[in-house]
C-alpha cells in the first residue's frame, strides 16, 4: 500500500483549505465582530446629551433603546417627539401625550402611512416583545429616528414620572 498520494492529497487539498479556515476564523472574524453594531451599545446614559444623531441611526439603521431616564431627558427636551403605545392597554394608563397604535391588531399598519417619517418617535408598549416589533415596524417602513422605550410602560411608572389615564 502505498502511502505517498494521501500526504500528497493532504498537502494539495487539505492543508490549503485549512490554512484559508485559519486565516478567515482567527483574521477577519475578529474584526468583522468588533465592526458590528449592537442596538444596545446605543442606549444613552443621563448624563449624556440627547440628540438624534442622523448619521448614527443610518449607520444602526435601526431603532434606538433608551432608558426611562433618558426618554424623560429627551421629551423633556423636544415636544415634537410623538410617543407610541403599542399595547392593548393604553385606557389602564399610558405616557403623557401618547397616542395608541395597538400592534396585534395592525393599528399601527394602518397608522404608518400617515406618519411622518422624518419625525422623532418613541414606542412602548407592557411587554417587550410588542415594543420591538412596533419599534421595528418603524424603521422597516423607513423612519429614521426611532426609540425605544427600555423596560417599558412599567420601567416608567417605576421611576415616578407621570401617566395619564
């Protein structure tokens, strides 16, 4: 038996493609990894200034997660922010000023059309996943400056700051 064609088949086929796993695993995976953008690197602190940064949303190309702190900050700041209950239960309570566009009942399709797409917007809901889908319908439908209220109506109510019913 001749041993010679299989260490030739090694270093002809195997060995290159293991060297190209090498170079792409330990090379380029590293900086592919550190030049992806995670949504939550973008949540604000306090003492941050908030501004919708354009050039940082179109990077993101998508919604923004904001602190209750932050999401006071920010309407505190800009009164033309429109505030979007997502939820079912916007008449049990809701953030001052929101208006209600329920995402399970395709309120909120039906609203997109009419939107203004250069707006500031912030949408909450009671649960998080409703939120994000509110959030990215959003964004999908082409808004450019979207936030998303971290911890929800709850996180709100938690910290003190006022609602209406």
């Amino acid at each position: 038996m001749d041993t010679k064609p299989t260490i030739k088949n090694f270093l002809v086929v195997i060995l290159p493609s293991l060297l190209t796993v090498f170079i792409i695993f330990f090379l380029i995976m590293p900086q592919v990894r550190e030049n992806r953008k995670d949504i939550n690197q973008y949540t604000l602190p306090a003492s941050q200034k908030i501004s919708t940064n354009k050039s940082m949303k179109e990077a993101n190309s998508s919604y923004i997660d904001i602190s209750v702190q932050d999401a006071k900050e920010l309407l505190n700041q800009n009164s033309d922010i429109i505030v979007i209950d997502v939820s079912p239960n916007y008449d049990k309570g809701h953030l001052p000023g929101a208006i209600n566009y329920y995402v399970g009942d395709g309120s909120l399709d039906q609203a997109i059309p009419s939107l203004d797409k250069q707006a500031t917007y912030l949408v909450y809901c009671h649960v998080d996943s409703a939120a994000i889908l509110g959030a990215t319908k959003l964004i999908e439908a082409g808004f450019e400056n979207v936030y998303r209220l971290k911890g929800n109506y709850s996180a709100w109510v938690n910290a003190g700051y006022p609602i209406e019913l």
